[in-house]
C-alpha cells in the first residue's frame, strides 16, 4: 500500500500531465492554507463586498487555464504556484474594486516581482487589532487601528512580509523562504527581527494589550 507521500506525488505527476482530476485533489489539500491568505490579505473595505471563495474559485480556474504553464516550471513548488495565482487574483480584485483608492505605500510591497501584493499595513493592524484590543467604542477602535497601523509601517517591507507569511498565514519557515525566494535561514533571522521590532513598537500602543 502506498503511503500519502507517494501518492501526492503521483498526482502532482498528474497535474504536470494535464490531469484535471489531481489538480482538484491537490487544490482542495492545500485550500485550508490558500484561504487563510486570502483572508488574511483582502483588503477589510472589501468585507463583505467580496467573498474569499469566490477568490479561490477564480483561483482554481486559473490553475485549470495555466497547467502548462506549471509543468514548464519543474523547479516551483505545486502550494507556492497555487499560492502566486491567488496572489495575482487579489491584486486584480483589489485594483478592480479599489482603483484610485488603494494606497501607494504599504498597500502593494513589490518585493522585486510584478504583481506582487505585499502585506498590507492595514490588514496587519486590522487583524491585530481585532486578536488582541479590549472591546472599545468605535472612536476608540478607529484611533488604535490607526496608532497600530503606524507602527507596522515602521517595519522593513520585506520583515513586514516574513511576519504576514508566518504568524497570519500560518507557513512555515521553508514555506516563507520558497515563496519569498531567500534562504532558510534568512527567513528564519528576518522572522525573529520582525518580531522583536514589532513589539517594540507595539508597546507604546496605549490600549492594544490592556
């Protein structure tokens, strides 16, 4: 009998063959992950507004359309693939729904790659605010947003990225080096940077840990 390792191999052989069936076995194994980024990284004014399935509904239908295109890149990991497609399918829903509204800093970090959708600094706050804040009037919540946001923009663009991809998207260290392209162990200082920083200015946040 073969075991799971094998067997995600063989289908992944099958995907790189064109084989339907296997992409939709392999995209349902890594959609939990797929949809905590997405859920992470859409934009909090688009709650509501856009739903993370349809997202990776799209998504699934450009790994259909671009099967080739995988089978052509050997060397690129079947989950960071997945992932770079429902990356660029933010960047477009973002740019479709947002437009003009979208912030020039912060809001997109290039990282040397062409439509590249970085950690924003407000889905960050959003999501920091919303894991740790005391409940608090809408002024109140509004205000901390905006002190909590500034303090991660402090943050290098590329740190700020290594602390999305680890603590909201939940990957791990050779995740973050596969998608971001750098060695573990630079990964792995840059986490532990950000961190450290990251406290650092959290901690003048009056409120945020109370």
């Amino acid at each position: 009998m073969q075991n799971h390792e094998t067997s995600a191999e063989e289908l992944l052989d099958q995907v790189k063959l064109g084989d339907q069936a296997a992409l939709a076995t392999l995209f349902a194994a890594h959609e939990p992950a797929l949809r905590r980024m997405v859920d992470f990284r859409l934009d909090p004014r688009l709650k509501g507004r856009v739903s993370p399935s349809d997202v990776l509904q799209e998504t699934y239908l450009d790994a259909l359309g671009r099967l080739r295109h995988f089978a052509e890149k050997p060397e690129m990991p079947f989950f960071v693939w997945l992932r770079l497609l429902a990356n660029q399918r933010l960047v477009d829903v973002h740019r479709h729904h947002l437009g003009a509204q979208m912030r020039s800093v912060g809001q997109e970090v290039s990282l040397d790659r062409p439509g590249w959708a970085g950690a924003s600094s407000m889905c960050l706050a959003a999501h920091l605010v919303g894991d740790f804040a005391s409940p608090s009037s809408a002024f109140q919540q509004a205000e901390l947003l905006e002190r909590v946001e500034g303090a991660i923009e402090d943050l290098d663009p590329m740190d700020r990225e290594v602390l999305a991809l680890r603590h909201f998207e939940e990957l791990s260290n050779s995740d973050v080096a596969q998608v971001l392209g750098i060695e573990k162990s630079a990964a792995s200082k840059r986490y532990l940077r950000a961190l450290e920083r990251l406290k650092s200015s959290l901690a003048a946040v009056p409120g945020l840990l109370d």
